[in-house]
C-alpha cells in the first residue's frame, strides 16, 4: 500500500532532550515536506526537500534540522525542543517538485508535547 | 507574499444542508488552487483541485470554481452528510514564486449533526 510512514504517533518529552521524528516514504516521490499545525495557524511548512541531498526552509525553521540522505527517508530532528514547539506535525511528500503533480500525501501526523 | 483566507469556523449544519465554506487568495501569478480535507484523527487528503481560471473542481459531490475576477475559490455541497465531519483547507501553489511550498489557509472546521 503507498503510503507515508511516520513515527512515533505520540510524543512526550521535556525542554533540551533531542528528539528524532521519523518519515518514510514508499511512493519513490522525490518531494518530501515537513509541516506544523497549530490551532488557528492552519499548517505552517518547516523543512521541504526537492531531492536526496537537497533540502530548502520553509515558513518556520527555526529550532529544526532536516536531512535527506535517502529518496524514502525525511526525518526531523529538534536539538533542543522548547515547549513552543508543542504542535502536531505532518509529513507529506510528492511525485515531482516540478509542479507536474502539486498533490501532496500526507502522513497521519505526530502529537508532539514538550513539557 | 502569498495568502489564503478562508471562512473561520466551526460550521455546524444539519444532515442534507447546502454547505459553502469561502476561500480567498492573494497571489502574484496564476496559482492553482487546492481544497485539502482532513478527517478527524488523520492526515490531510487533496479533495478537488483547480489549475486555471473558470476551471470547476469536483469531487464527492463537492465542487469549487477558480474565480480570478474576484480571487475566489469557494468550496460548495448541495446535500452534506454527517460524514462529511472533517476540517477543510484551501491552499494554493504558485509557480511563479517559490518552488515546493503548498500554502494553507487556516482550515475550517465542519460539523455535520444527523
């Protein structure tokens, strides 16, 4: 089944204590995103990757690290998580990032607390 | 920069009522337009889409046209059913600015009761 893959459902975790939150992809797309959403914010983009190696910031960067050393592979890392990054996250990725498929497939998210 | 307003919500509506949830856009260029909904307890789905002027997305029943005149693109059912329960969210990509970024609206949540 095609789909993206992300882990843990759930997250609880306290201030400073680095947390790696997994995604995978088994679509062979070559665009992958990272989003926050947050109640009336709507979904903010994070991190996006155009292809393995290649990574760009989105809206809201900060307190985050991405890397794409694979095609399947997009984990987000926070160094030092802080409460303000208590937010459910979603992963999505895409066939192309040239615009010939704008549909994104999302992951079903990860409930991120950080006490 | 480019933006998406929609309708803040909830919505709360009776089984088989019209539903419109507007949407606006500002964008240099000639983005496309998206209609995403997301149910409860999953990721978001891409509903309906638009990719030119007058063009009418369609899917599920809902419908929605890309109105540049008046930078609309608002999302409409006849008959809503109770599992149409969901939080709905315009978005728009313009390949005129940046490459790879989908911007959202806020999303508005509906509530569908039988």
């Amino acid at each position: 089944e095609a789909q993206v893959t992300q882990n843990p459902r759930y997250l609880i975790t306290v201030t400073g204590k680095k947390l790696t939150v997994t995604c995978s992809q088994n679509m062979n797309h070559e665009y992958m995103s990272w989003y926050r959403q947050d109640p009336g914010l709507g979904l903010r983009q994070i991190y996006y990757s155009m292809n393995v190696e290649v990574t760009d910031k989105g809206d809201v960067p900060e307190g985050y690290k991405v890397s794409r050393k694979e095609k399947r592979n997009f984990p987000l890392i926070l160094e030092s998580p802080s409460p303000n990054q208590t937010s459910l996250y979603f992963c999505a990725s895409s066939p192309t990032s040239t615009g010939l498929n704008e549909k994104l497939f999302f992951g079903s998210g990860t409930q991120l607390s950080v006490l | 920069g480019d933006s998406v307003t929609q309708m803040e919500g909830p919505v709360t509506l009776s089984e088989e009522a019209f539903l419109t949830i507007n949407c606006t856009y500002t964008a240099t260029g000639y983005p496309s337009l998206f209609w995403y909904v997301q149910y409860p307890g999953e990721g978001l789905q891409l509903l309906l889409k638009a990719t030119k002027a007058d063009d009418k997305g369609s899917n599920k029943g809902f419908e929605a046209t890309y109105r540049k005149e008046t930078t609309s693109f608002h999302l409409e059912k006849g008959s809503v059913q109770v599992s149409d329960s969901a939080v709905y969210f315009c978005a728009l990509m313009n390949y005129g600015g940046s490459q790879g970024n989908l911007i959202f609206g806020k999303g508005t949540k509906l509530s569908v009761k039988p």
